[in-house]
C-alpha cells in the first residue's frame, strides 16, 4: 500500500514515465497540475518501478507499512481482506 507518492514539482519534467511504467496502474496523470498522482494507493505493490523509471529522480514512494499488504491477492488466495 502506498502512503505518499512524492513528486518534486523542481525537478519533474511531465514526461509521464511513471504513469505508463505502473503496472497495477496507481499512477494517474494530473491534467490541470500536470503532475502525476497515485489515484489507487491501495493498489500500489511497492515495486518502485515508477521511482526507478524516472529519469529525473523526481519520484520517491513512501509505503505505508501499518497496513495490511496486498489484499486482493490474499483476497484470491481465499483469506480475508477486511
Ligand atoms: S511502486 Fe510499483 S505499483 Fe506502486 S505506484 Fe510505483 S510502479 Fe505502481
Ligand atoms: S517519470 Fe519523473 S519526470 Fe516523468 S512525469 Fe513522472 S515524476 Fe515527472
């Protein structure tokens, strides 16, 4: 689960990397700001594949760990996600 999507309004360029490289597709593009944003933080993996495909290191995921991980895959798995 993700806490923070950090962008560095300085340093991001729009170039919009992350938000095709997501894979699970937490990462929305933000039109009037244009500045990505994580629309599906539930969703978020913490593969920092987005933080890593950004070439101007403007991107930092901050993870909330106090939450369950990965509900929808413990959900398929027969668990609870509650
Ligand atoms: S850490 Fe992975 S799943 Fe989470 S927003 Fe970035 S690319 Fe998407
Ligand atoms: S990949 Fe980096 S520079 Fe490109 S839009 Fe995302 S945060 Fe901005």
């Amino acid at each position: 689960m993700l806490k923070e999507l950090r962008v560095d309004p300085d340093k991001c360029t729009h170039c919009k990397t992350c938000a095709y490289v997501c894979f699970t597709n937490v990462i929305e593009w933000d039109e009037e700001g244009e500045i990505p944003y994580a629309k599906y933080p539930l969703d978020c993996q913490v593969c920092c594949i987005c933080e890593a495909a950004c070439p101007e290191e403007a991107l930092t995921v901050i993870p909330d760990w106090s939450k369950k991980y990965f509900p929808r895959y413990i959900s398929t798995m027969g668990g609870s996600d509650v």
